[in-house]
C-alpha cells in the first residue's frame, strides 16, 4: 500500500469538534507548492463570499456520487471543543452498543447515529425532488421523510407530485423485510428507531437517481410520524448487504460492488466520492476477505489478526480478535461511528505501547472515554497499523489524533469498546470514520473482499 506525504495547515481535529482546515501536498518544487497554495486561498475566498454549500472537487458523475460530511450542510452548536469530543464520544458510545447488541443476536429494532457522519444527495421521484441521504454502511435501512410527516423538522419528499411513486401493500414481499410491520387499511406501515427518536414510516416505491443512474421501484420508508429527542431531517441510505439494502436493490446494476473515500472531517470545503459498481474501482489494491456472520448479514466483518504500534507488533489475546459468528466477536468496518473501538484487551495493548512510545516524561489526562491525552502536540509520534489478513493498512497521525482548537490538547482518538448490553465485555472492534479518511475503501461482496488503499480525497 502506497503511503503519500501531507503537510496539514490545519487544527487537526473532526470539523464536527473544530475549525476549517486545509491540508497541502509536499511537491518537489517551490512553484508547485506556491500553485497549491494559492488555488486553496482561491477556494477559501470563493467559499466566503458564495459560500453556502461546500466546493466540490468531483461532481457527480456516472456512477460516483460526491459524499460530504454533514456538518457542511448544518452549522454546529457553539460548543466548547472539549464539549464537541464529550457530545461525539456519546454518540459513538450509543452507535457502538447498538452494533454489539446486533451482534449479540439480541432483539432489537433498527437504529442509527443520532447524527449523520457523511451524506450524499439523490433524486427521487418524476419529476425529481432532491433528497439528502445519511450513508450508512451497517444498516440496510432506506427511509426518507415525506410531506405531511407529523413531527419531522423538515419534509424532503412529496410523494403526491410525483408520478412514479407507489405506495406498497401488506401482500408486497418487501413487506416481510421490515421491522415488525402492520397493515393499517391495505398499506404496509412499520416502526423504527433512530436515535432518540420513533419512526412511523409507511413501505413506498419509486424512482432513485444516484448520479446520472436512474433506479426504478426503488423500495423505502416514507416515514409519517417522528416522535423523540431527535427528529430527522434527513433520509437514509443503508450500504449493508442485507435483503432491503441499496446493494440487494440494485444488483443488476452494481453488482453488489461500491467504494468510498470519506474526506477529512476538518475539510468542509471539499468532497469525498462514493462509488458504486465494479467499473473504475481500483484494480491494484490490497485486500482482505470479507466474513459473513450469518445472524447479523449486513455487517462488513473482516479478519484483523494484530496491531502494531511504530514497528512493534502488539501482543493482543488471538480471542480478543476471531472473528466468531456465534457471538459475534470480531472486526467490522463502520462509517457510522467516528472513533475507532477495540475490545479491551486491545486496547490496552495499543494505549500502553503508544504511551511508551511518546515517551514517559509527558504527563497523561483524560478526556471522556479518551484515556490518553497530553498537553501540546505530541513531538513524532508513531504510526498505527492495523493488520488483517492480506493487508495491512498504516495510519498517519492525522487518522488517530485530534487537537484542540487552541493547540493545547491532543488525543489518542480512539477508545475502548463500551460494554455490550447486560454489562459484558464488548466483543466487537470497530474501524470506524476518521481512521476510514482518506482512504479508497472497497467492498465487493461477489468476491467477498474489502480493500483499503491510502488516497487523498480532502
């Protein structure tokens, strides 16, 4: 796996929990520098003086849609940053219980982040209305909020101008996809969670277009009724592989195959891309197999066999990383949570060697879940690699530390898995958004491989 060489002019930390940023390739002459430079204060100025919606390196074009992170769409509270990683790491902490009681095989309904990571924009409908959908890649879950939705903070689609839409009956096969459905009269309706918040949705079909690729009877939930501490504005586009996810809906088409490169948090100027289908995916990249725990079909588990910290590889349990499909222990990949989580053991392992190697002069603090904190930047600190069976993937520091706006902090972004549901041990590690930046992710299911390679999409 090629590695390529930044120089970040930037207050490292998620935008959700910082300032803009913008990060500059080390060229081999002044004068590209000088160009880089200088087309960056260009799309600066252009940002403040337009600036409404983020400046898009890609647009989106065949089957590759831009991806943004969410916060270039709504502006945060004004927290304190220690408040913004506090708020972060809760979240995380709810999105992680909910995939280990998945896991777990525990009867749950369908939940989420109560905050979207990242979102891409599609058109539904005829004639088409535009939709902004959260990308989840751990639920197979399609909803959109639609006109008339008693309680949702703003209505995307109205389904009464559009001529392709169709509302789905009890009898309908999809009807059995969902979570505990009813039939209220002959529409089939069901319920869902998300976040704080209860979902009443309603199963519909219609057209899709993602990018320029038209999808027809594309099936969702149009949800009628939002009640709870967080009403969303926004659809969902779940990237599982389960029977209701975009993957199932359109295997003729993609053939169960997409990537994406998740832009840097601190980079709200700029896009990711998510792209589906085997055509102009990267044909040199290393990959590992994808596992397939049977109860939980939708996760994207993969086999990571050590940690290594600088050139150390950790002595990590072999249990606290087999994959296990009774219990569901093992290792996904999940755009869903910011910050990485191992299973304890694990992190112990990664939190005493890094620590070791930051050198014991430098005193240690805490910060929520974040155990591993110091005053001031950390001087050359090592790199983190994750190892998976045919690959590993290296991680600059940008990918695993975070500072504080003032430059006063700086944290080890990553945590120990919280405990499962009942109070045991979380036997799940999940790889999670801001180690995914910057780097093409590959899933294809038919071959059941994923692949990371390092690329600069901020």
């Amino acid at each position: 796996m090629y590695q390529t060489i930044f120089t970040t002019y930037t207050h490292p930390l998620p935008l959700s929990l910082s300032h803009k940023a913008f990060k500059v390739p080390i060229h081999s002459t002044t004068t590209s520098m000088t160009t880089s430079l200088l087309l960056f204060l260009a799309l600066l100025f252009l940002s403040k003086t337009h600036g409404l919606t983020p400046k898009r390196a890609i647009p989106d074009e065949g089957s590759t849609l831009q991806v943004l992170h969410f916060s270039s769409f709504h502006r945060q509270d004004p927290l304190s940053w220690e408040a913004r990683v506090l708020q972060t790491q809760s979240k995380d902490d709810a999105r992680v219980r909910y995939l280990a009681s998945l896991v777990a095989g525990k009867s749950v309904v369908l939940t989420a982040s109560a905050r979207p990571n990242y979102v891409v924009k599609a058109n539904i409908g005829t004639p088409p209305q535009t939709v902004v959908m959260a990308l989840d890649n751990s639920n197979d879950a399609a909803w959109i909020a639609c006109a008339g939705c008693v309680g949702c903070s703003k209505a995307l689609f109205d389904s009464s101008k559009s001529t392709t839409f169709k509302a789905l009956g009890c009898q309908a096969a999809q009807c059995k996809q969902v979570p505990s459905p009813t039939c209220a009269g002959s529409a089939c309706s069901f319920n869902m969670t998300y976040g704080g918040s209860t979902l009443a949705a309603n199963l519909s079909q219609d057209t899709i277009k993602l990018a320029t690729d038209a999808v027809p009877g594309y099936t969702f939930g149009c949800i009628q009724k939002a009640t709870g501490s967080f009403l969303p504005p926004l659809g969902l586009l779940g990237l599982g592989r389960g029977p209701w996810s975009l993957l199932s809906q359109t295997h003729p088409l993609y053939q169960s195959t997409f990537s994406y490169c998740l832009p840097s948090f601190k980079s709200d100027h700029f896009s990711g891309s998510l792209r589906l289908g085997p055509i102009g995916q990267p044909k040199r990249i290393k990959t590992t197999q994808l596992l397939r725990n049977p109860r939980r079909s939708q996760l994207y588990y993969v086999n990571m066999i050590g940690i290594r910290v600088g050139r150390r590889v950790l002595n990590i349990p072999p249990s606290a990383l087999a994959f296990n499909p009774t219990t569901g222990a093992g290792t996904i990949f999940d755009s869903g949570t910011v910050f990485t989580r191992l299973v304890k053991p694990a992190y112990v392992a990664v939190r005493h060697a890094f620590r070791k190697r930051v050198g014991a002069n430098l005193t240690v603090s805490s910060l929520g879940g974040f155990d591993t904190c110091y005053s001031g930047p950390i001087p050359s600190p090592p790199t983190i690699t994750f190892m998976f069976a045919g690959m590993n993937v290296t991680l600059p520091p940008d990918n695993f530390l975070i500072h504080s706006s003032a430059g006063s902090t700086t944290c080890l972004a990553m945590a120990a898995a919280p405990d499962a549901p009942d109070n045991v041990n979380s036997v799940l590690n999940v790889i999670a958004s801001m180690q995914q930046q910057n780097h093409r992710v590959l899933f294809d299911v038919p071959n059941s491989r994923l692949g990371v390679a390092r690329e600069f999409c901020s």
